[in-house]
C-alpha cells in the first residue's frame, strides 16, 4: 500500500471510530501538551532570568560584596546557621575595597529593610526603605519621572530626603503630587524630591515599592545597627576584568579581617553570572519534572496505541488475508500499520502541541511566570509522537504481517 493511503486510510479510521480514536490519542496529546507548556514556560523564564532579572535586581558587570550570599545556594542547616555567624560587612569597608579599585569605578554602599511607612492620606504600611551612599542611581540606572534624585551633598550630610518609587507615591500621595511632600518613614519625617520611573516587576512582584534615603540619615539606624551595610556593590568599567576585580576586593577583605592563607573566605562576592549559575540549577530539576510528566503520559499513550492496533488486527484479519492472497508482502502488511500507529499517534501529538501552546499562553497570562514558545519543542513533539506511533506499532504490524492468509480468509 503506498504511503500516502496508508495515511488516509488512518485518517479515515479516526474519522469512523471518534471514541476508540478520541482513547487512543489522548495518552499521547496529554503526554506532548505537557511537554511544550513546561518547556515553553521554562525556556521562558530562561529568557527572563538572563535578560530582566540579572539587569534589574543583581545588575550586569556588578559585583556584590555581602556576608551571606543573596542567591541561594545549595547548604545544610548547619552551615547556614554557621553563615550566619559570619561579621557584618562594615561601613568603614568601603572605603579601603574603593580603594583598591581603579579610579572612577562607581560604587553603592546599601542598608536596607521593610520598615513603617504612613502619611497624611494613608494609613501605616511595612515597606522596603533603603539606606544608600555613592553612585547608587548610576548603577542601578534609574532615572527619575518627576523631580530629581539624591545629591552627593545630601548624601554627605544625610539630608532627610527620599527618592520614592511609582506604587509608593500613588499610595500615600493619591491624587497628588508628592514632590516636596511630607512621607514618615519608621517614623521619621522626610521629603520626598523625585518619583522614579517605573522599574515594572518580577514574577508579578512590583519593583515599584521603594524608598530610598541617605545612609547618613536617621534611617540608617533604623534599617541596620551602627555602621552595618548589607552590601556594598561595585559597577566594573566595561574595559575592566570582572575576575580581576573580585580577586582585588576578595584580597582586601581577607586583609582586613586577618584571614590566614587555609582559612575560607568569611563574606559572600556575588555576580550576575552567580544568579545565573543558581538558575541553572533550579532549571535543571524544572526540566527533569518536565521529562517525567509527559514521558508518564506518552507511555500510557503507547501501551494504548498497542493494544487498539491489536484489536484493530483482530477485527482486520480478514482484510489482511484478501491482501496478501492478492500478493501483499510482509513488509507491505507490516508497513501499513506502522504508518497507521505513526499517524494516530502524530495526530494525537499536533492536538497536544496546538493544548500545550494554549495552556502555556493561558498560564502566563495568569500568573507571574513568563512563557516563551521554542520551534525546537514543536519539531521535538511532532517526531515524538510519530515514533511513540512506530514504537508502540512495531508488535501489532508484526504480528499481522505474520498471519496465515488462508487462515486469515476463513476469518469471519
């Protein structure tokens, strides 16, 4: 039988028998369905962490001196209560880490915590406040829609002045304009001289709840204990070497804590490519989560697709008599029902990808995670399905192609 019939004569099948058809390839459409909604969203949310998130929260060509890393990373109990123990990183850092750095290299010192935060118009909220000192606006790249941000002056003499985010503003300021309004901070009363332009958000988290003061203000009382920063972040010229620069300050600070040649470091150095290497990680298990589903389906799928091919022999063995009584060949016999198999089963695969695409679209607008359809996971659900159809075929067409046609003609 050409090629081309066997496919219509398999379509044809799937046509006359809806219910038997709509059982046999719905192992298959679950499993593919799967397959592209769990690789789209997580080539999604690669996308997203390469791009978006490494520039909005850990910063490109940043290095970030901590005590404990901001990023997870994969640590018993123990040794994270023993990280803990860890000193703080000091104010009085980062003038010796600046230093040792070639001139011109931009740097923030930070302290930050969710704090109280109320106005004439609404009522106490825990926010994030954030204590800062240097080019904090320069590397993080943030501009301002209306007013101005924090001077190096008023930095220096810890002027109780806020640069506030959008949400922040439109909360304690509705219908208002909040320059030069009066916003309380644990507390504490400050001026608010610039609203930044939107930072959007991440995983559905706005990036717009902020207040930003000088580290020399009264706040930083408030957000860490004398002296204490939380990092101290460090913008690498792009003519400079990133791996030069953490060795620098990872040598000013064993210095400065008298940390023998044996001992560990006692601080965390942090990059966009340490978000990046964690990320590797979880994509790792999301993707292994993401083989076993849709290979538990596609098994299913195939035992389904085996045993509707053997009835579909059962009730055919007279057909399959009259063919090979009129010449037919094995190979003819076996041929026809593999193509069969691979057809319902590459059907069954199309309806999961058409689902899957859907499921993935319909989740990403849902919820916070990205979803980013990839060709390849097309292609790859296609070529699936048809060999889960060839696989779960193979026992089927052999057996009919091994019946005896004179037996198979006396088959009522």
């Amino acid at each position: 039988m050409p090629f081309l019939d066997a496919i219509r004569l398999a379509l044809a099948q799937i046509r006359v028998q809806k219910l038997k058809s709509f059982f046999t390839l719905l192992g298959v459409t679950i499993g593919v369905m799967f397959l592209i909604a769990v690789v789209s969203i997580v080539e999604g949310m690669s996308s997203y962490m390469e791009h978006d998130f490494v520039g909005k929260l850990v910063g490109v060509n940043t290095v970030s001196l901590r005590h404990i890393p901001e990023i997870g990373e994969d640590m018993s109990e123990a040794e994270w209560r023993e990280m803990q123990r860890r000193p703080r990183i000091l104010i009085t850092d980062v003038e010796p880490v600046v230093a040792s750095l070639p001139p011109g290299t931009l740097w923030s010192a930070e302290g930050y915590d969710n704090v109280s935060m109320s106005s004439q118009w609404a009522k106490p909220t825990m926010l994030q406040a954030s204590a800062v000192e240097g080019d904090y606006f320069k590397i993080r790249e943030m501009k301002v829609e209306r007013g101005r941000v924090i001077t190096i002056q008023e930095m220096a003499l810890g002027t109780p002045v806020i640069v506030v985010g959008q949400e922040i503003a439109s909360r304690f300021f509705p219908n208002l304009d909040p320059l030069n309004r009066q916003l309380k901070v644990a507390g504490l009363p400050y001026t608010v001289i610039g609203v930044a332009e939107s930072q959007g958000s991440i995983f559905g988290l706005s990036l717009d709840r902020f207040v930003i003061a000088p580290y020399r203000s009264p706040l930083r009382h408030v957000v860490n204990r004398p002296l204490v920063i939380d990092a101290l972040k460090i913008k690498v010229a792009g003519d400079a070497d990133m791996t030069e620069t953490i060795e620098t300050i990872r040598q000013v600070m064993r210095g400065r804590r008298a940390l023998r040649p044996a001992q560990p470091d006692n601080f965390a150095l942090e990059t966009s490519e340490s978000a990046l290497t964690f990320w590797t990680g979880i994509k790792s298990k999301l993707v292994i989560a993401g083989v076993i589903l849709p290979a538990i389906g596609l098994i299913v799928g195939a035992i389904v697709i085996m045993n509707i091919m053997l009835v579909a022999v059962a009730e055919r063995t007279r057909e399959i008599g009259i063919r090979k009584a009129l010449g037919a060949r094995r190979r003819d016999i076996m041929s026809q029902f593999l193509v069969e198999a691979a057809t319902l089963s590459t059907v069954g695969a199309i309806f999961g990808i058409v689902i899957g695409i859907s499921l993935a679209q319909v989740i990403a607008a849902v919820s916070p995670l990205p979803a980013t359809v990839a060709p390849w996971s097309i292609i790859a659900g296609v070529f699936v399905g048809a060999g889960v159809g060839i696989i779960s075929g193979i026992y089927p067409a052999s057996r009919a192609s091994k019946l005896d046609p004179i037996l198979a003609l006396r088959q009522e």
